[in-house]
C-alpha cells in the first residue's frame, strides 16, 4: 500500500477531531456531524449530515487549508425523562477538513436542503488538472 504524509497528516487530524469533540473523552465514538468528502474536477463537495441544527446555529471557516465546520445542535427539554436508549447527538461539534490543495476560499458557498449542508469549495486554478498536448 502506498502512503503518503498527506495520510498520516489526515489520520493525526481526525485523532484531534476525535480527542477534543464531544464529551473530550478519547473513545471509539462515531464522529459527529457525519461528513461525506467528494471531488470533480472543479471542485470539493462536502454534505453534512446535521438534522435538526438551524443554519444559525453554524459557522463555517477557512483557514491555512483547513475548513472549519462547527455549531451547535440543543437538546430536548426533557429533563425529568428515564431514557432506555439516547442515541441523537446533542451539543457542541466542530469538524476540520485538512486540504492538499489550494482552493478559492473566497468563493466557498454553502446551503441548507432537507437537514443537510452542502458546502462547496472550488479549486485554485493552478490545481486543476491541465491536459498537454502531444506533438
């Protein structure tokens, strides 16, 4: 299998995702909000699942490569309830997404459809691929 520093720096990086969300405990837990990362070739486009999280409630950054995606989603006011099982995340979250390559950051756009965001952030003309022409 080949690796690259860009790997090991992506699993260092979702080990302090891990270590410094939620509860601040190092577990096994699944991380929150879910995210799925895709590409084309123009663009990165991350959707994250967030049901029940306001789009106030959101802020998004980016900064030395990295795209910040924190927020918070309330909890029910049901504080005299004996729950069997709680599963729905409550609270704080915030999740970084580490980039290889440049981006556009001033033309990252971002939307809210059906309890997910969609972010999407364009290439830097320089890393989008070039085809050569042979002679």
């Amino acid at each position: 299998m080949y690796r690259t520093i860009f790997d090991d720096l992506y699993r260092l990086n979702r080990e302090m995702n891990r270590l410094f969300t939620g509860s601040g405990k190092y577990s096994n837990s699944t991380y929150w909000p879910e995210i799925n990362l895709y590409e084309n070739q123009s663009e990165y486009v991350a959707v994250v699942n967030i049901p029940g999280v306001e789009k106030d409630k959101i802020a998004i950054s980016y900064k030395d490569n990295s795209l910040k995606i924190s927020g918070e989603k309330g909890s029910e006011k049901e504080t005299s309830a004996n729950y069997y099982l709680k599963e729905r995340k409550t609270g704080k979250f915030e999740r970084n997404i580490m980039f290889q390559e440049k981006v556009e950051a001033d033309k990252i756009g971002a939307e809210m459809k059906n309890g997910f965001l969609l972010v999407k952030i364009p290439k830097s003309p320089e890393a989008k691929p070039v085809t050569i022409a042979i002679k």
